[in-house]
C-alpha cells in the first residue's frame, strides 16, 4: 500500500519544517539584509579555460624521453625534450566526448596515462569510465569500457566491457595494457588481441592477506607500475599498502602497514604507515617511488626493503623550492610519480617537479608568472596572497610563489614593483625589484604610498618607500623572538605572514610562529600586544597579552582602533579591544563548517586566514573556500563562495554566495563598498586569481530590472544546474522587486498568482507564478507549460519596466532536496520527517527499515497535469519519470509514494522511502556514518550518468550533497 504522511504531519511538522522557507508554497527566503555582491575576476588563470591549467596528476614517457601529462580538469600536456609544453588530447574543459581529433575530445576530471614503445598514447577518462587509445597520427578511439560503470565483459573484446573508474595505467613488455580499475577494486588487464580479464582484485574493497593469488586479494588500486623483472606494483590507495603481482600470480605488501599517518623513515617499508599511495614508479636498479599523497611525501623502497623520503617535508605546501634540497622543499599533495631511465625523478603534485640525481627541485611545469606591463586581465599568477589597496586604488598582491609584489594600476596593467622572482635575501638599500624575496605574503601601504610586505620566510617586514628602494624595518633575518621595547631592526621574528597599519601610523604584525601580534610604533620600538607565546587557545577577557594564539596569520584594524586577529589553527576570530581587552568574535575553537544565520561564535571555521573591516566596520573572514560577513548582531553569513569544489561553478558574474571560491586568502576594500581578494589552487593547479566582490545597488525607482548571469538556480540548495518544468526557482538581480519584499498568499481558488506587487516572471513569454519578490530576489515557479530546451529566454516585469532576457537551460527533471539549514550549494541536512512524523535530525535519527520522508522540488511534468501554482490537496498526480531514492551512495530505497506534498503549491515534491539496509564495500561507502547521504533520482536507471562511481542511479538526480540522521 502507498504511504503518505498523516494529517498532523502535514499540518504541524510541515509547517515546522519548512518555516524558514515556505509561506503557502514560498522557497527560500531572501538572502538577507546585508548586500549582495557579483564577483569578478581582475588578474590571473580563468578556471573556463583549464587546458594546460589544471593540476598535474599522472606522468609517462616515451622513448624520445617527451613527457606526458594527465590533467585534472580534462587534459593531456607534452613536454618535449626542449622543454616546450605542448596540448595533446582534450579541449581541457571536463565533459564527454570521445573518439575523434584529439583537440575536439572532451574528458572527465581525472586522467591516467602510459605510453608504449611505438608512441602510442592511452589516456584513462576516470570519470566516464573508459581508457581511449591515441595513435602517433593524432586519431583517438576508445579502446576499452563503454562507460557503464561496472566490471562485466572479461573474456571478450575490451571496448565491450565494463570499467570503473580507470585511473593507473602500466604496460608490460608484450604490449599489454593493465588497468587500475579505482572503483572496480581490480586490476584488469587488455590483451594484444584486445581481450580483457582480470589480473588482479576481486571487486571488493579492503584487504585480506598477502601469499595469495592476486585475483583473490582485495584492494582499491590507484597508480600501476612494472619493474625489469615483470613484476607488476599497485599503489593500494584504500588499503594504506603498495602491493606487488609477481609474474606467478601471487599478491605481496611490499610497503605500508594498512594503516594511515606517518611513522618515521629508515625502517622496513612493511613497517612503515603510508596516507595515501596513489602513483608509483620503479627505476632500473629496482628502487621504488611511492606518491604518498596525504603525508605530502614522495617515498623511495630500495631493494632491500628499506623506507625512505626523497620529496617534501610532510608540510602541505604551495611554494616551489626550486633549487633547494627536494626534501626540504613543501609537496601539495603528489600523486603522480615517475623515475625515468636517465635518473630523474618526475612528481605530478598540481605541478610537474623533477629531482635531479643531486636531490635538488625544479619546476618544470606550472605556475608561470606573466611579465611586467600587459594587461592583467590576461595576466597569470603564482599563489597570490596577500592584497592592498592605496589611495588611488591602485592593486597590490604578493604574488608569492613568484616570489614577488605585482601592482595593477587604474589602467588595468600589471607591474613588478617588489622582488626579482629569486628566493633569498640580498640586503637592503637597493631597488626593490632587484631584491630576492623569500615567501611574501601579507602587504599593507600606507597614506604615503610606502609599501610594507611580511616577508616571511626571510622573517623580516620590509618597506618599500615611494623612491622604490627597499629597506627591512622589523626582523634580523633570524627565526626567534627578541628584541621587545627595543629598535623593531633588531628584534626576531618567525615567519611574520600579516602585517596591517592603524590610524595612528602604527604597524601591526602577525608573527605567525611567535603566535604573538607585535606592534611598531612610527619611532620604531616594537612591542607585543596581543600573545603569550605558547600555542593554545585561552585568555578571552583578559589581557590580550596573556592570551594564547596559534598561528595567527592576519590582523586587520577599523577606525575605531579594535585589532581582529585571524587565529587560524584555532579556527576563531579574536578581537583585541582598543583598551587591550581580548575576545572571540566568530568560530567555536573547533575546526568544521557551519552554515549561515546563527551566532558567529557559534559557528564553527575551518582555519580562517585572512580578516579585514570594510567602511561600516563589518568584519570578513576568509574560510576555507567561503567569503563570511560578521553582521550586526554578531550573526554569520556568506557572502562569496558557495562551499563546494566543481570546476563548472568557478566562473563570474553571478551572486557571489552561489558561486565556487578554491581558498580565498587576503582581502582588501577600496572604499566604495566593494572588495578584492586572492583566490587560489592549494591542490597545485594554476587555478589561481585575483578577483573583485562588488556590491549589488538598485539604481533607483523606476530603473528597469537586470537578471544577473548564472542567476537563475534551483530554490532547495541555489545550485546552477538546469531548471525543470515544475521546479521552485530564485532570480537574483538588481530593481527586480519592492524594496521591502512581498510574499504570495493563495488566492480563493488555492492558487498562487503570477502577479505579485507589481512583478512578474516570464518564461519565454508564460507567466510564472511568483512566491516572493524584493530589489535583489524573486522566488518563482517554473511553469509546466514549458517545453524543456536550451535557451530558454526568462525576463522579469516591475514598475512597467521589463529586463533584458537572461537564458536558462529547461530539463525535463532538475531534482533537489530541500535542507533544514538555509539553501546552499553547499547542502546539509535533508528536510526529512521521520515515520513518528518528527523531523529527523542528529538527535532523533531515523531506523533502518522505516519510512521517511522527503521533500525535493524539480521533479518535472506530472500526470494528470497540475495548474501553476495550485495548492496540491490530494495525491492522485504522479511525477511522469520514474523517482528513485538512493542512500548512502550505494543503497536503494523502497519508494513507497511520489507525488505532490499536500498543503504545498504544485511543484513541491514528497517522497516517502523505507530506509535500507546499507551496502557497502567500495571506498567512498561508509555504513558506520550517524548521517548519510540521500540523493533523489527521475528517469530511469542510467549507468552512464553515474555520479559517485557506484551504481546506476537516474538520469537526473539531485546534485548537491544532502544527509538524513540513521541509527
């Protein structure tokens, strides 16, 4: 029998549920009252175009010792003998397409490839689950997998099978192709004769023991190597192990110990933990390289089974120590390894770096610096960091990696003006840009256009006076702390990285290793004003100078004199009062993410690096990949970055809380109300800008309405994808609305009208029912009438005056789970009831075997047809496609009943399903979790259109990660 919520669930917990969005059908309410912003982007890499730009992840060399290079974002790079990079396959921007010249291909995420002895190049498109074959002459075909995700078809042709998730690509000296199959938990391999089998792996993820044949172990395979003696090595990745095949067929742990961490070098490689071995790689004499990603190591195994790091510090880390001893030098998460046969050692981390038979670093692919006097809007940088503003409003950012400051002045041209690109010191007295740098990162400038950099790995604040000469005024160059009431030239610093100026003329300084914030005053004494010295979390309302800091990496001050400081591995905000006096003002203490709305010192931050105050004072925080604005009355909201990490969502001209940051870092104001700040790749890839924030303002009454691009997003979570028939929608914009906003009230016919206030929503010339309208927002339905197609033309209709058409893709489905906490692209908990008909939370999960119920909008036509914008008062309606639930990421549900939400206009989905047992058993399944994932599909079952790697799911299906509470 179908299930549906009673009547006290519909009329109490609903409403309770929904509170925040639903006024008689109205979703998402207004984003708030602070304003908006668009972003922009002023100087560095344009994520639309990531060819040749996304990190390095895989390596293979050819006889003719040409180096290639898989790309995470879709792209295949040669590096030639003379060192000239050059595109080989892929349009670099992710998507399907294959077979065909090789710069028309498209390609998913990651890349895999291998190269064999005539040249001819074979790339593994993870995400669509084939491995495509490159001739010498440039025609690409698929040569195994049909993009189903599955491991069938052994025994018959390659292109005929199955495969899942290819990612590690090795060939033996017969031409056989051997495939790590990540989420088929098998090694599989290709015949000369195009047959394909098993060779390793038993579909099954985990680990169950050593001396045995090789297609009965477990393991979740990641990079693939062969040694000179046939011997094939896996870099387990879920399994914390390297494995060895040996011709026999028998499967052997030659490094780790299946557990993850760190635990020393110069012991057994068995006996060695391992975070992460994803590529591998084995030279001539029979040493073994392990990309040990998650440690931030490259690690060798020589023949007699010893353990040993060759690359990075165990730090992560951006900046390149080229020249410097490779162990000494920070990795980002390595993940490609390859030992060629002239001695080096090639290491894919974001970068291509090679180390030489002398141990020392070199870039050779990545991070590129534009030159001086072009346009920076064409410009590429390396790591930017910190930024300021002078009062001309000219641009200053360390350009960090590049080890330089860079300022692009008001015609938009970017210029050196401190640092040579070299690291080191050489003295002061001479022009800037002639002076080495050693990790810049904060900058201020003040009224007189003197420039201050924290220059922190020369552990110095320098100057650079208007005559452009430089000078140090704070730090002997000598990691320490000293020198307090005395001259700041003589004073020790460690690894200053912020530095901000009050209205006093007074320099302030985040000695970031002291965990002290250190002041200088206009005649140079240097004192600490906030900090004891030990790292720790403690002091709030007491002096500042006893409080403990860790890490803190920024300080900003308003024009009141109050000092914010980001304590960044304390993951708060402190504020030192003018009189001294320390408090918290946002971050709980525990690093995490928290959503929108409640008390900043509620709300938890994940390792906030960069603080400043606009002209009001309001403080903002840079929060991993988040812009958050302390508002009045100390509560927390976003107000650029939408939290999520998908290339498709790195783009401008949208509001900013709904577009993708990476990690912003400095922010700087320019007076007027908007904000610039760095943004960049901590994976390695050069996906790194300078970009603006600029403040939405209505242009008054009686201005015509503007729709902003990529402004028309689902209401449940304010995701760009499609829109559907049906679906619950917001528009952002400017003049769109009443000032003051309106909501919708249910005519007597229990209908929402498409009027309201004055406004009106049209979808390519039909009227939308409208819930809520004001200056920035609209809520609307998409109507049913419409025919699902590109280029839909939306326009909106206020005061008499009607907007340029803005064009949006229709769906026939578009699905998304509405959440508890405000929409987000970052999702969060499900609105969920539980079958009690209480709201499922952490507090009150649901059982395995019970029925909840769901709440989704976008699920497309229904039948019989609904009118737009009905109150839904009976269930006899059903959603065209079919609706499936799948939880956890693997499990299917039992759908008891789909249809519309009784008491909730026509276009709010309800979808009652019987929670399951949890299968599990591949790497990114986890049946121990307190909250899973939930993910709503219609249509039918498309293998091909797989979104975690798992099992088929729908054609459409909802895309932003929601969680229900499970017991």
């Amino acid at each position: 029998m179908k299930r549906r919520v009673d009547a006290r669930t519909r009329k109490g917990r609903l409403e309770q549920l929904f509170a925040a969005f639903f006024v008689a059908g109205m979703a998402c309410a207004a984003q708030g009252p602070g304003p908006l912003y668009t972003l922009s982007t002023v100087t560095g890499t344009d994520p639309s175009n990531l060819s040749g730009r996304g990190g390095a992840e895989s390596l293979a060399q050819d006889r003719q010792r040409n180096l290639y290079i898989g790309q995470r974002g879709g792209g295949v790079l040669k590096i030639d003998p003379t060192g000239k990079v050059i595109p080989v396959a892929g349009r670099g921007v992710p998507g399907f397409s294959t077979d065909g010249a090789p710069g028309t291909i498209q390609l998913g995420g990651s890349i895999g490839v291998a190269v064999d002895d005539n040249g001819v190049l074979y790339i593994a498109d993870t995400d669509h689950h084939r491995v495509l074959k490159m001739m010498v002459g440039g025609a690409v075909t698929t040569f195994a997998g049909t993009g189903v995700f599955d491991g069938t078809g052994d025994g018959g042709p390659a292109t005929a099978a199955s495969i899942a998730q290819p990612f590690g690509l090795a060939l033996d000296r017969q031409g056989n192709l051997y495939i790590g199959e990540y989420g088929g938990c098998r090694v599989r391999r290709v015949g000369t004769d195009g047959v394909i089998s098993t060779y390793a792996g038993t579909g099954k993820f985990g680990y169950n023991g050593d001396g045995i044949r090789a297609k009965n172990a477990n393991l979740c395979p990641w990079g693939l190597a062969f040694d000179e003696a046939g011997d094939l090595y896996i870099g387990d990745y879920g399994g914390y192990r390297v494995r060895k095949v040996t011709p026999d067929g028998m499967i052997h742990t030659v490094a780790g110990t299946g557990k993850g961490g760190y635990n020393g070098d110069g012991i057994p490689a068995t006996r060695a933990n391992i975070s992460s071995a994803t590529g591998v790689s084995v030279d001539r004499a029979g040493n073994l390289f392990i990309a040990d990603g998650q440690n931030q190591r490259v690690r060798k195994v020589t023949p007699d089974g010893m353990i040993s790091t060759v690359a990075g510090t165990g730090v992560l880390g951006i900046l390149l120590g080229d020249g410097r001893a490779a162990t000494l030098s920070q990795l980002t998460y390595p993940v490609g390894v390859l030992a060629d046969n002239a001695g080096n050692l090639y290491i894919a981390d974001g970068r291509v770096r090679t180390v030489d038979n002398k141990g020392k670093l070199k870039t050779i692919q990545g991070f590129e610096t534009s030159d001086d006097g072009g346009s920076a809007s064409t410009a590429q940088l390396c790591y930017p960091t910190g930024i300021a503003l002078d009062s001309d409003r000219n641009i200053y950012v360390t350009d960090t990696a590049g080890r330089r400051v860079r300022k692009i002045d008001q015609q938009g041209l970017i210029h050196t003006v401190a640092g040579d690109g070299e690291q080191g010191y050489a003295g002061d007295g001479i022009a800037a840009t002639e002076a080495p740098l050693n990790d810049p990162r904060g900058i201020a400038v003040d009224g007189e256009g003197n420039l201050y950099i924290a220059d922190a790995g020369n552990n110095r604040i320098r100057k650079v006076g208007s005559d452009g000469m430089i000078s140090t005024v704070a730090g002997t160059g000598a990691a320490g702390f000293s020198g307090d009431g005395g001259n700041a030239s003589s004073a020790q610093l460690s690894n200053p990285t912020g530095v901000a100026l009050d209205g006093k003329g007074n320099l302030d300084i985040a000695d970031t290793g002291n965990n002290r914030i250190r002041k200088v005053t206009p005649d140079g004494i240097i004192v600490t004003i906030a900090g004891a010295g030990a790292a720790g979390y403690g002091g709030d309302g007491g002096a500042a100078t006893d409080a403990q800091l860790s890490s803190p990496s920024s300080i900003t001050v308003d024009a009141a004199g109050n000092l914010y400081i980001a304590d960044t591995e304390n993951h708060v905000v402190r504020e030192v009062l003018a009189k001294g006096i320390i408090t918290t003002v946002a971050g709980t203490g525990i690093q995490g993410r928290s959503d929108d709305g409640g008390f900043a010192t509620a709300s938890m931050l994940f390792a906030p690096v960069s603080v400043a105050v606009d002209e009001e004072g309001t403080l903002f925080i840079a929060d991993e990949s988040r812009i958050r604005r302390l508002r009045r009355g100390d509560t927390i909201d976003t107000v650029a970055g939408s939290g999520g990490y998908n290339y498709y969502d790195y783009v401008d001209g949208g509001p900013g809380f709904i577009l993708a940051l990476l990690a912003p870092q400095g922010m700087a104001f320019d007076g007027a109300g908007n904000f610039y700040f760095s943004d960049v790749d901590l994976s390695g890839g050069q996906n790194t800008r300078v970009r603006k924030a600029t403040v939405l303002r209505s242009s008054g009454f009686g201005a015509p309405p503007v729709i902003l691009p990529q402004a028309i997003v689902n209401a449940a979570n304010l995701s760009r994808a499609p829109v559907a028939p049906g679906e619950l929608v917001a528009l952002f914009g400017t003049d769109l609305g009443p000032p003051a906003g309106a909501s919708a009230k249910a005519d007597a016919s229990g209908k929402i009208g498409t009027n309201l206030a004055g406004v009106r929503v049209l979808f390519d010339g039909i009227p939308a029912p409208v819930l809520y309208a004001q200056s920035y927002q609209i809520n609307a339905i998409v109507p049913f009438g419409i025919t699902p197609k590109n280029g839909v033309q939306v326009q909106v209709e206020y005061s008499g005056n009607r907007s340029a058409a803005a064009s949006v893709t229709v769906a026939e489905a578009a699905p998304a789970v509405f959440t508890l906490n405000p929409p987000s692209p970052r999702g969060g908990k499900a609105a969920v009831l539980n079958q009690d008909g209480t709201i499922n939370s952490p507090d009150n999960p649901a059982a395995v075997g019970s029925v909840v119920v769901i709440y989704a909008t976008g699920a497309g036509q229904m039948q019989p047809a609904i009118p737009d914008g009905k109150i839904a008062t009976d269930t006899s309606a059903k959603p065209a496609l079919p609706v499936s639930v799948l939880f956890n990421y693997a499990t299917s549900g039992e759908v008891l009943y789909a249809g519309p939400a009784p008491g909730n206009v026509a276009g709010v989905l309800q979808i009652n399903a019987r929670v399951p047992e949890l299968f599990c058993g591949v790497p990114n399944c986890h049946p121990d979790l307190k909250a899973i994932s939930v993910i709503v599909g219609i249509g039918k079952p498309d293998p091909s259109n797989d979104p975690n790697g798992i099992v088929p799911v729908a054609k459409y299906r909802s895309q932003v990660l929601t969680t229900i509470a499970v017991r």
